[in-house]
C-alpha cells in the first residue's frame, strides 16, 4: 500500500528538540528510513522547521544519522509556515497537470514530528489547502497530515487535541488530518503502522476509489 504514497517527514528542530527526543527521532527515523527502502524505491524527504537542510530519497540510516547529524535544533515552531511552502509546492505540481499526467503523480503523506505547540497558525494554512484540494477535485487520499508527538508534555498533547477538534469543528475540513499523543517511545514501526492506520481509515471511510481515481 505505502509504495502508491510518498512519505514526507517535517522534523520540529525547534530548541526544545535538542537532547532525548533529537535522539529519540534519529532513531525512529532510521528504522523507518531502512524499511521505506525496501517498499518504496523513493524512500523518504527529511524537512526541518527551521533548518533549511533536507534530504530527499533517503532509503538508510546512515543517511538519517548524517542529515540529523548537520542540524543543531535551535528556534522556535513554525508549523504552518513549513506546511505552506512544503503544501503549496505540491499543490502547485498537481494543478498544473493534466488528468492523465496526475496518474502519474503518487499520492503524498505528511508527518509532522514535534514536541510543543506551534507558534504560529496551522490550522488556517491546512484548512486553506483543503479547499484547494476540493475545488480541484482532487482524492481524499491525495494528501494526508499527521501530526505525531515526541515527548510526553501535556502541553503538546492538549495542543493537538485542540487544533484536531479546531480543523475539525471549525473549519469542517475534508478526512485529511490525524494527531496523534505521546503513547510511549517513539519508533520507525509505531510510524509505519501510523501512515497505514491514517490511509486505512480515509479508504474505509471514503472507499478504494479515494486511493486510484480523481
């Protein structure tokens, strides 16, 4: 199933980051990166919130351990500005393409790794993109956003209670956003069985035509 998707993961490198949980995601991310390598020959795009590093088709931990290795994390939690370059680069592609180039263009998933709240505005910038999506016509499943924690303050777990009920009470948007709290240690199979869970979940809801039609 994860070979029709591209896995994108935005890092929160913010100031909080640096110690254990810096730890923590090198780890879940090389687990993950050498399991992405061996379903999907794109592997998985690295970004940072803040650090203009990245890395693109990595399939190994050694090039986790590399890239996490360059980025000291520093600064503050600018979600919604990172989603809407990332976001408006994707949705830009897709709507300059035709029918029939589209089919040719995987369907993308989103995991945001943080450990605080942002401090600025995702909500707006993901309920922005829901209507581009809807007015394009585009799948339920062409884009999905999962928001996952890292560490266990509280703090950050009431944060993403409260954007998932924000974007979903007041905003009412499309089936595209999954938050997830702090239920342990994080690691490359608990992100796995997260991208499975969050696209079983709009297939079932919306159907196996939410995945191969437009």
């Amino acid at each position: 199933m994860l070979r029709k998707f591209d896995t994108v993961i935005v890092l929160d490198d913010s100031s909080s980051m640096y110690g254990p949980s810096w730890t923590e995601a090198t780890e879940a991310l090389s687990a993950l990166a050498n399991m992405a390598g061996r379903y999907d020959d794109d592997g998985i795009d690295i970004y940072f919130l803040n650090s203009p590093q990245s890395g693109r088709n990595i399939k190994t931990d050694e090039e986790v351990r590399t890239l996490l290795s360059s980025v000291r994390p520093k600064g503050v939690t600018p979600i919604g500005g990172r989603l809407d370059d990332l976001l408006g680069d994707y949705l830009h592609l897709l709507e300059s393409k035709t029918y029939e180039e589209l089919k040719q263009i995987k369907h993308r998933n989103y995991i945001v790794i943080t450990d605080g709240q942002a401090t600025d505005d995702p909500a707006t910038v993901i309920a922005s993109v829901a209507q581009r999506l809807d007015r394009g016509y585009f799948p339920q499943t062409q884009v999905g956003i999962q928001f996952i924690q890292i560490g266990n303050s509280s703090k950050s777990a009431r944060y993403l209670r409260e954007l998932d009920d924000d974007l979903r009470n007041q905003y009412g948007i499309r089936d595209m956003v999954d938050t997830t709290e702090h239920h342990g240690q994080l690691t490359g199979e608990y992100l796995i069985k997260a991208l499975i869970g969050g696209i079983n979940r709009r297939v079932d809801n919306h159907g196996a035509k939410s995945v191969i039609d437009r």
